[in-house]
C-alpha cells in the first residue's frame, strides 16, 4: 500500500482532470479534458491513479502521525511502506541536510566518518501491524574523544534494536499483566519485554528524587526455595508509600547498602522506623538509627503468639494419642488460631466444647487472648505495666513455647512499647501490604530465576520511580 508503483509508460492526468473535465462542448476540451470515452477506453488508468493517490495520501498520514509523536531534531521521516511479506510497515528515516552527526560518547557535534550498514529499530504496532525505522547510521571521527565511533540517536539506547518508546510502553504494559502475557499479546519475545523494564528502572533509578523520608519499615520475603530470603526497605510516611530498596538475603551487609545508598544526610532524618526482631535489623538500626523512635512489626509478633500456640497443640495431640486419650484437639488448629469475630457459628460450637477440658493448649490459647489486649492501650506507661504483668504469668505457666516469647518481649520491652508512643500511627500494616503486593509481583512473574530480574520487577511494580520522557503518552 505503501510502496511506489512504477511510471505508467502513458502521460498521466492531473487529479482535477480526472474528477472535473471541462463540458464537451467547450472550446479547450480537445487540449485538457476528459471525453467519457476516454474513461472507457483506459479504465485501468483511472484505477492506477486512483491508487497512487490513496496510497500516497496513507503514506502522508503515516509520516504525519510520526512526526507528531515520535519527531526529533535532526532526523527526516522520508518514505513509509509495506514489507515485502505485508505484516509490517517500513519508514525509511534520514539525517535532515545540513545537521551534524552527535558523538555518542561525548555528546557533542563531531565531523563524519563513514556510514554503516542499514539498521532496524522496532517502533510501537500500529494497526496491527510490526512498524520499524530503518535507518542507516553514520560514524564520527570525534577530537575530544579521540576515537571514531557510532553516532548517538536519539531513540536509542544502548546497543537496544528496540526504540525508546517502545521501551516505554512495553514497560507500562508489564506493570498490568506479567512478562509472559506481554510479550504474547504484542507478538515480542520474553527478552524485549525484560530490555523494556530494565531501561526505564534504570532510567527511573538515576533520576529518582529520594527526598526528606520520615519512616521506613525493613523486612524480608523469601523468593525462592532453601532459604533464600530478600530484604525489602519501603518508605511508610503518611502521604506517600514506595519501595526504596531490594537487598540479597537479610543480613548485615544487605540492609546497611541501604543507608550507604541513601546517604547520611537523609538518614539522619529518619524519625521512625518499623521492622520485626531480626538481629541483624536490630543490630544495623541501633549503629545507623539510633535517634529514630524503632518500633517493633506488631505482625510479626501476633505471628509468633500464634506459632507457639500451634506449637502447643500439635504436642499434646501427639501425647494424648499415645496414651490412647480421646483425640478432642483433633481438627481444632483453625478454631484456635482464627480471631472469635472470624469463626462460624458451628465454629464457636467447637470451641466452647474444647474450652471444657483442662489442657495445656486451652491454657495457651487463654494468654494468646489475653495478650491481644494490649494493643487496645493508648499510654505506653500502662501497656508497660500489662506486659509486664502478662509476661509474669506466662512464665509460671510451664508452657515452654510461650516462655521463650514471653523472654523475648522482656528483652524487646522498650522496643514494643514505642507503638504507642509513636501514638500509633506507624505499624507494620503498611510493610505487610507492600509485602503482600511484592508476592503477587512474583507470581505473576511464574517464576524468575535470577536476583536481577526480581529486583527490576520489585522496582518497576512499588518504586514509584519517575519514568523517561517521551514526545507521546500512549494510553
């Protein structure tokens, strides 16, 4: 459609000739108009023509949109085409007369070398169709540089065949469906998708503003099998929440490559900070942070009341069963660990007939209730005095699994209690709701096999990061 078509070996007519012929009986109809026989004789003219015209006014169309959302200085749109195959659209792009050459190492005009072969650059499908610049690019022989080297484009980026708008709105695509759903539904592969992402988080990255941060919270997910864990830093101030860093497993070196990458300056003024009991956290926060107010992840400890209780039962399960005892915990895991809001009406039923029994997990699960209380204070002073109180208990309880939290929450009192001197407002829900949107980021992922790959997915998903500029927003 786009292709010329070759010169008719006949003189072609002008276009008003063809739509507006002088009546036949006007005196200048023999030198410039049209008879009606002459249509009937020539009808493969006028269809020729006619195909000149729409093509050529397809071409125009093409080149226009073109220059409206992709232009750059320096560059010409000269000729737009089918391929040979007709699956994609071809547009030749030339240097406009009289502009220089730019070094792609200095960035600077350079005087020209030679021409390389022809290259092609994959632009964003239109109409269902492949659409690529083809272009054939010039060397420079640069002085400041000292070298002969390719020149820079503007649409590219690195040694990428892909342009730079392409780039992006691959990119934004992969932040609503996975890597894999991407690449099939624009007909791409898995790689260029991964080339997209990787340019504008690195794009975003370096031109990232951190700012003044107020609170950050630190944990870790694990992303793959055998214990290999990463550590996620998230800013958790009120007006704003976005993953500020991926560190390799959690420890020491990992979450202080953080502070070194932020710099002192913005981590002294830091003012809270939640995360769970984690040493090597505990340990980074007390050498890095020690002005900030640290509050302990709430989550996590609720966590561990409830492994503990779990704990318990599985291990009077397996006495009463071997002393040939009426198996009453059997199937009550759930009806234990679930909030009494959350239960079933045939849930509570069950309950209340464990409740009955003398039993060490029915003791358990009596402190797990009693300790939830606590959160209701508002005074630290007085949630103070109900953990110390709670504490007391539980460890002339005999319970083994409930003492070694209850020495726990002993050594991490201060820690505990600057929840509520913090009135509150920071709590680990916010880490917990990032955490469970980095998990979701790696299912759809279905899989990823290196730490690279998982660190721009994290970045492109929470960071936030401001994105490259481009000359069009597509959708």
């Amino acid at each position: 459609m786009f292709q010329e078509r070759p010169e008719a070996s006949h003189q072609l007519l002008s276009w008003r000739q063809i739509f507006f012929p002088p009546h036949p009986g006007t005196r200048r109809h023999s030198n410039r108009g049209i008879s009606p026989s002459r249509f009937e004789d020539e009808p493969g003219v006028v269809r020729f023509i006619l195909e000149v015209f729409a093509a050529a006014s397809r071409a125009m169309e093409l080149l226009t949109i073109l220059n409206r959302c992709h232009h750059f200085r320096g560059f010409v749109y000269q000729h737009a085409r089918f391929s040979a195959d007709k699956k994609s659209i071809e547009v030749d792009v030339r240097p406009r007369r009289g502009s220089a050459a730019i070094c792609s190492r200095c960035h600077q005009p350079a005087p020209g070398y030679d021409q390389l072969a022809e290259r092609r650059f994959e632009f964003i499908p239109l109409w269902g169709f492949f659409v690529f610049l083809l272009y054939t690019m010039r060397r420079v022989d640069c002085r400041r540089c000292g070298a002969v080297v390719v020149e820079e484009l503007p649409w590219r980026d690195g040694k990428r065949t892909l342009t730079k708008a392409y780039m992006l709105f691959l990119a934004r695509w992969a932040r609503r469906l996975s890597w894999r759903e991407t690449a099939e539904a624009f007909r791409t592969s898995w790689e260029k998708v991964f080339d997209a992402v990787e340019h504008v988080v690195t794009w975003g990255l370096a031109h990232r503003t951190v700012g003044e941060i107020d609170a950050i919270g630190v944990d870790e997910i694990q992303y793959a099998k055998g214990h290999k864990y990463l550590t996620l830093v998230y800013q958790i101030d009120l007006g704003i929440t976005r993953l500020l860093w991926v560190g390799k497993e959690r420890t020491v070196e990992s979450f202080q490559g953080f502070f070194t990458a932020i710099g002192e300056e913005v981590t002294s003024q830091i003012a809270f900070i939640c995360s769970d009991m984690w040493e090597p956290y505990l340990k980074v926060i007390r050498e890095k942070c020690s002005e900030a107010l640290h509050i302990l992840d709430r989550f996590h400890i609720v966590a561990k009341m409830n492994k503990a209780l779990d704990e318990v039962r599985a291990e009077e399960t397996r006495q009463m069963r071997q002393q040939g005892l009426e198996p009453v915990l059997r199937k009550s895991r759930w009806l234990l660990l679930k909030r009494q809001e959350n239960l079933k009406e045939e849930q509570r039923f069950g309950l209340r007939d464990i409740l009955r029994y003398n039993l060490k997990t029915v003791l358990a699960y009596l402190l797990k209730e009693v300790f939830d209380q606590l959160w209701d204070y508002q005074s630290a002073a007085w949630a103070g005095k109900f953990l110390d109180e709670w504490c007391r208990h539980t460890m002339r309880s005999r319970i083994e699994p409930l003492k070694k939290i209850a020495r726990s929450l002993r050594q991490h009192r201060e820690l505990i209690l600057n929840y509520f001197r913090a009135k509150k407002m920071i709590s680990s829900g916010t880490v917990e709701g990032l955490n469970n949107k980095a998990k979701v980021t790696m299912r759809k992922s279905y899989g990823f096999r290196t730490f690279r790959v998982l660190e721009l997915s994290l970045y492109h998903a929470l960071g936030k990061l401001p994105e490259p500029e481009s000359t069009h927003d597509f959708f």
